[in-house]
C-alpha cells in the first residue's frame, strides 16, 4: 500500500488536533453545549466526547443560566442564544 502524503498544513492540523486532544483529556476539559437542535447535540456532544470533554448540553438559554453554577472550561453556543445568554449573566 502507499503511504498517504500529507501537505505542510494537513500535518500541522493533525498536529494540532492531537495536542489538543491529549491536553483536554489530562485536564478533563468540561464543557457545555447549548444547542436547541437534537441532531446538532449528538454531533457535538460525540465530537467533545472523541476529544477527551465531560459534556453537559441545554437545550436552550434559560437551562443554560440554571447550570451557570457549575464551572465551565468552554461555552459553545450558537450566536442567535449569545445575545440571550450575555442579557441574563448580566441580570445575575
């Protein structure tokens, strides 16, 4: 078989995702997923999850300030809710 030849930036992405990989799972990244789609939560959630994350999803904004007393590492969410989200850290 041949050995697949990588371009310069197809080895420093790889590179990358591995390094991210390994310091996610020794620092046991936690992460939470706001995402109204379930489709998208499973996408995601599974990504994370390959990538060393403890995962918590809400489904929507108002679920997502209720976990807000929790510590977070990462907050993905889509932009329609950050608007939402920053209105109600600030009412906190």
């Amino acid at each position: 078989m041949f050995a697949r030849e990588y371009s310069e930036y197809e080895y420093e992405d790889e590179c990358v995702y591995e390094r991210s990989k390994t310091a996610m799972q020794h620092f046991g990244t936690r992460a939470l997923l706001v995402e109204d789609n379930p489709l998208v939560q499973f996408l995601h959630k599974r990504m994370l999850h390959e990538l060393g994350c403890r995962v918590d999803v809400a489904s929507n904004v108002e679920t997502a300030l209720a976990m807000s007393s929790h510590l977070y590492d990462v907050i993905l969410l889509d932009v329609k809710s950050w608007s939402l989200l920053l209105a109600g850290l600030s009412d906190k």
